[in-house]
C-alpha cells in the first residue's frame, strides 16, 4: 500500500469477515471462503471453498435494505454449517468408533437419509434455536411489559412500551452473553473470536500476518456480528415504536414481520461503520464495541495461526475485489 502524507499507511476497508467456531475460525472473502481448525493432534486443518460476494452477486444481495436480510440469512447457514463441521472435528477415534455403534433408530435414519442425515439434522436444530430466540427476545419482553403496563397506572404510552421492551431485551442478550462467557469452552471460543478480529485488523492495516504483529492490533471490530445485534435491537426498539398494537401475540407476529425491515437498516449502519470512521459513526459504535468485551477475549498464539492460516486463502489477488 502507498503512503500518505503523514507516512502511515492508509486504511484498507476489507469486506473480509469471519466468525469463530470450536478450536476453530472462519473467513469469508469475496471469491473464496476458509476455515481453518486446530485438530486434537496439534495440527490446523484448512478447508476452502468458492464463494459469491464480489462484484457478480445477485441483486437481491447488493441492493440497500434488502441485502441485509439475505446477506444476514447466508451467513447464518454458512456459520452454523461451519460450527458444526468444527464440532465434528474435535471427535478423536475413541470417539468416532462409539459414534459407528449406532442403535438401531440411528441406523434405520442413517440407511433412510445417508448423507442427508447431517443436513436434516442441521435443519431442526437451526429451526429450533430460531424458535427459542424468537419466544426468549421477542414474546418473552413483550409478555413482561404487557404484564406490567396491563396492572400498573403506568400510562399505555406506545414509545414507553417500546422503550422497555428494547431494555429487557438487551438486558437478556447481555446476560446471555456473560453467563455463556463463564464456561470454559465458550471462552475459548470467544478467545478464537479475538483471533478473528485481530487478524482482520493487521490486516486492514497492511502489516504483515504474523503472530507477533497481530498481537499489537486491536480486538474490537466495528462490523462485528455482536455489534451488528447490537444496533438491531436498538433499531427494533424504534421500529416498534410505530406499532400501535396492545395485543402480545399479535405484536409479537408485527415484530417478526418487520425483522427483514429491522435487520435491512441495521445492516446499512454496519456498512456505514465498517468503512468510516467519523466522530459519529465512532460515536455509534461504541456501545457494540463494549459489548465485545464480553463476546471477544486476548487469544493465544496458537489461536492467532489458526485465524492467518483462515484468512489467507480469502485474500483475493485482485484487492479492487475486497473493497467494504
């Protein structure tokens, strides 16, 4: 990269972003997708594969406030695609061999569905965590606050219940996110996490990936997926606030029916984060930065060769390609 006039290297915005699995990390570019996993033996195990979010991406994915749903979608999939090959990858022989054994339900499953039974299996358990995220931050807020506007003198003032169905709601994601950082294998994976961030910072800083530069770099990312949460509740919070709509489950079905909405709006802030750096954009960002000091933690130097050996292979050689 040239210098500027003050001798520093400018900042490259890169649209690489990742994610971190067990023992494990993510990246995805804009022609090529990595992860990249410690295995039980001390070696890292790198798998690649193309991906689609360069200039030739369908329309649906490029056009503002639309993208943000599918982009959100697409990510999902691929993440949890990711987190559950990394989980399957952490099994050691013992371990395999006592899986082989099956009983006699999982081998009418397994000579039913063949290799379809792990995608099946993805499917219901990403239907199910849909669900209970769908009844934890959406019905679950809004049947507190009904209770207490309901039987309280509180005035039925549609910005108030708003207003304290977006703080219960962050108050649960916040406590959900510290109560899961207490265990060690979470932690461990919000350790990776930090890998992931500060190798994308080196990164976009233009120094070289080495365990010893990625060190000095920051592991707070202003497109992080716990900002981009983040700023989702905050925007559902003014969303609803144009819901007249006393009713819990009725409200509730209104407030999955503006997710693509929420979500779209959210997902143009990130962008607008993710490549400025204004006093109010920094401003902005700042709660979801803090937040990231729960769900990120200082990796190790084993964690941080995991996360270069992620990101390399999702550089592209063309970096007009890898501009957010």
């Amino acid at each position: 990269m040239s210098k500027n006039e003050q001798g520093q290297k400018p900042q490259h915005r890169s649209k690489i972003g990742g994610q971190a699995l067990i023992e494990g990390i993510m990246m995805k570019g804009a022609d090529t997708g990595a992860m990249a996993c410690r295995l039980p033996d001390g070696t890292i195990d790198v798998e690649t594969w193309e991906e689609n979010n360069g200039k030739n991406m369908p329309w649906y994915r490029k056009c503002p406030f639309i993208r943000g749903s599918f982009n959100f979608v697409f990510s999902m999939k691929d993440g949890y695609r990711c987190l559950m090959k990394s989980a399957e990858k952490q099994m050691t022989e013992e371990e395999i061999e006592e899986e082989e054994e099956m009983g006699r339900f999982e081998q009418w499953l397994n000579d039913k569905l063949g290799e379809k039974l792990f995608g099946v299996i993805m499917s219901i358990a990403m239907v199910v965590g849909v669900v209970f995220s769908l009844l934890i931050f959406m019905f679950l807020p809004k049947f507190i606050v009904g209770l207490l506007i309901d039987y309280t003198p509180v005035p039925d003032a549609n910005m108030l219940r708003s207003a304290l169905e977006g703080v219960l709601k962050i108050a649960i994601f916040l406590c959900y996110m510290a109560l899961t950082g207490c265990m060690k294998d979470m932690r461990r994976t919000y350790e990776y996490h930090g890998a992931e961030h500060k190798t994308i910072a080196c990164f976009e800083a233009g120094d070289e990936l080495t365990v010893e530069n990625i060190r000095k770099h920051s592991r707070f990312h202003p497109r992080c997926g716990t900002s981009f949460i983040f700023i989702t509740l905050i925007v559902s919070i003014l969303v609803m606030c144009l819901v007249p709509i006393r009713v819990i489950w009725l409200r509730t079905i209104v407030s999955v029916a503006l997710l693509p909405l929420t979500v779209g709006i959210s997902y143009e802030f990130i962008r607008i984060a993710g490549r400025s750096n204004s006093a109010l954009t920094r401003a902005l960002s700042w709660p979801g930065l803090q937040i990231q000091k729960i769900t990120t933690r200082e990796p190790d130097d084993r964690q941080i060769e995991c996360a270069i050996a992620a990101l390399k292979p999702c550089i592209p050689e063309d970096m007009a390609d890898d501009q957010w």
